[in-house]
C-alpha cells in the first residue's frame, strides 16, 4: 500500500474515533444532567472552556467540529504527502482543495 | 433532554446508517425525510444534521476503502476540486431558499434517484466502463487523464484491475452539479456520480462507488461549516443523530454481504417514492 494511503486512512479512522467518543460522552452528561442542549456553543474558544467544565454541549459540540475537521485534515496531510512524493500536479490540486475549504472554513466558524 | 430524546435520534440515525450502507448510499436521502416527516425538525436543520452524517458515514467507509487501495486518491483530489466549489455555492444558495423549496427540490431529487437506486450502484453488480487486465499495457500518452489511473484488488475474481480514466470533463460535470446538490440538499451526491463515472469514464463500479465515498466527506464539509455559521447544526440533534448513524452504518456494512438483493432493492425504491410523494405533498401544504 502507497504510503499517502496509510496516512489517509490512519487520520479518517483516528478523526471517526475521537468524534464518537466525544459524542457519546456528551449525549451521556446531557442525560445526566437533564439540561436542553439546543442551542450550539460557538467558537472555539467557548468550546475549549465548555470542555474544561465539563458542560455537555461543548463536548458535543467538539465532537461535531473533531468530525468536521477530519476531512479537512485528510486534504492537508495528502498536501504534505504529495509534496514529498514529488507529484507537483496533485499537490497543487490538494492546495486548491485545502484553501477552498479554508474559506468555507473561515465563512462558518470564523 | 432525556434519554427517550436520545434513544429516539440515535433510532433514527442507526436506521438510516444501516440501510444506506445496504444500498452504498450516504445516508443524507433518508436522514433528511426521517427528520422532516417523522420527527417535525425544520428543513434547514435537517439537511445540516444530514450533512454531518454524511461525513461521519464517509469518513468511516473512506478509511477502509483507502486501505485496500479501491478508493482512486488522485482522481479523488482531482475532482474534489469542482464538488468543493459546488457544495459552497449549495450552500450558500440554501441559505436563502425557502424550507418549501428545499422539500421541492428535495422531493424531486428524490425521484430522480430512484432509477440508479432501482438498479443499483454498489460494487456487486458488475463493472461497468472498460477495464484493462492486469499486467496489460496502459494505453499510449493521454496528458493528465493518464495519471489518474488506477488499479486495485479484485477480492472476488482474485487478481489486480487496472483502468484508465476517459472523459475528464464529463467527471468535472457531474461532480460540480453533485456538489451543489450535495451543498443545497444535504445528500452526498454519489447516486449521481457513481454511474456516470461507470458508464462515461470508465471507472469501474467498485473503484467508482470508492472514490466518490472518498470524496463525499470533503465535500459535506464545504458547506457544512456554511451550515454550522448560520446556527443551523443543532448540536444535541445532530450528535444524536450522528452517534447512530456510525454504529448503522457499521452494521449495515456487516450486513450487505447477506441481506443485498435485487427484490430489497427494488422494495426500498418503492419507499424513496412514497417518501418523495410525502415531502412534496408536504412542501405544497407548507
């Protein structure tokens, strides 16, 4: 198997993983807690406070931005991956694709 | 929120995750009818929700697909290109539709994939397009198309397919308009990619049906975060939602093998159009 392959593969799944883990957890807090989860926390930098209280909708929100960003991450390491493997072409393709995204990126979380 | 709350979404989502991992589909055409029609959540949010799960669903199958090297990456990259741009501009474009709308165009995109489901998409009804045998020449300099050629293991005949890639611009096409269906109706768009690729590029199915899976992913997440700036991802719904649709869809993949036949088929497509019928007749009374 092409090396670029195993890394793809290696991010998907640990990106998978890590999602419904924090899912999992949050759904239970919420639960627990009884409290509505209804309304998203938004930036990153509530999200990382949620965490740290152990607020079930930051959690849940964390594992819906750890799955979101997977793919992301899938575009950047094949940009890394093609640049070693010297294959100008499709890591310029692989550039194009992760500034696209960037913008999308930038459009939604900001 | 309860545990019925949750119990309810991850139902629906496992639900949704195993027959569309039955039938080789995302999963985002039968999210989004269960959502609006069942569970009365507004349009917008549904196809976020969808969106989501589309990628945990991608994700997930992508990372076997590449393992195994039947997912073509090049070809993957190449046309992500347009599916990407597309999606932004569903997304965007979604934005400002009304919900009526949406159920509109969802309804009638619907029905337009019941055919392809009909007669299937998966990697089990042969392979379509022209392969190439191992160990065959490659054909002479074809300019860029040529490095997107592939090659992959064929488990059930026990040797290596290798193909050429034709018709670039035909891939563009369908992937562009994939994308924005994908941005605007919260679907992954691989109904609509996977023949064309078969039939006009010469990918065969299961390298086909593999390399858009691949794709899906980066293309939900273009307009998911457009999606997720207008507040429309509902992060208990959503979660929920997604939380079943990874253990669906695993189970669904575990399945396939025993459950897959054309008669299922065509009995689930039945379903899409009494579902279609549903969602357009609901988008009419508003």
């Amino acid at each position: 198997m092409e090396r670029k392959n195993t890394a793809v593969a290696y991010v998907l799944l640990t990106g998978v993983i890590v999602s419904f883990l924090l899912l999992a957890i949050g759904l239970t807090e919420a639960v627990l807690s009884g409290g509505p989860a209804l309304v998203g926390v938004h930036g990153l930098r509530a999200i990382v406070h949620g965490l740290l209280r152990g607020d079930a909708t930051s959690t849940i929100d964390a594992g819906l931005l750890v799955l979101m960003a997977t793919p992301v991450l899938r575009v950047g390491v094949l940009v890394v991956e093609f640049i070693r493997s010297r294959e100008t072409p499709f890591a310029l393709i692989s550039i194009v694709v992760l500034f696209l995204l960037a913008a999308s990126v930038t459009i939604g979380v900001g | 929120m309860t545990i019925a709350h949750v119990m309810i979404l991850a139902l629906s989502g496992f639900a949704a995750g195993m027959v569309g991992a039955l039938f080789g589909l995302g999963g985002g055409i039968l999210i989004i009818p269960i959502l609006v029609l069942l569970l009365k959540v507004p349009m917008h949010n549904a196809i976020a929700t969808s969106l989501i799960c589309v990628i945990a669903t991608s994700s997930a199958a992508a990372s076997r697909n590449v393992s195994t090297g039947t997912a073509n990456v090049r070809l993957g990259m190449t046309l992500e290109v347009c599916t990407v741009v597309g999606a932004m501009l569903g997304g965007l474009l979604a934005g400002i539709l009304h919900a009526r709308t949406l159920m509109t165009l969802f309804g009638a995109a619907m029905l337009l994939m019941v055919v392809p489901m009909a007669r299937g998409v998966d990697a089990e009804e042969g392979t379509g397009g022209e392969l190439i045998p191992a160990g065959g020449e490659p054909e002479p300099e074809r300019g860029f198309s040529r490095k997107l050629d592939g090659e992959y293991f064929d488990g059930a005949s026990g040797s290596f397919v290798r193909y050429s890639v034709r018709r670039l611009p035909v891939a563009f096409g369908i992937s562009s308009l994939a994308g924005v269906l994908s941005g605007l109706l919260g679907v992954g768009g691989g109904i609509l990619k996977v023949p064309v690729l078969v039939t006009y590029c010469g990918i065969p199915m299961k390298a086909a049906a593999a390399t858009s899976n691949f794709m899906i992913g980066v293309t939900a997440v273009a307009s998911a975060f457009v999606f997720y700036g207008r507040g429309d991802v509902l992060p208990f719904l959503t979660g929920a939602t997604a939380a079943g649709v990874f253990l669906g869809s695993r189970s669904g993949t575990s399945l396939s093998g025993r459950l897959q036949s054309g008669r299922l088929r065509k009995a689930f497509a039945m379903i899409m159009v009494i579902t279609a019928a549903q969602m357009l007749w609901k988008a009419w009374r508003g």
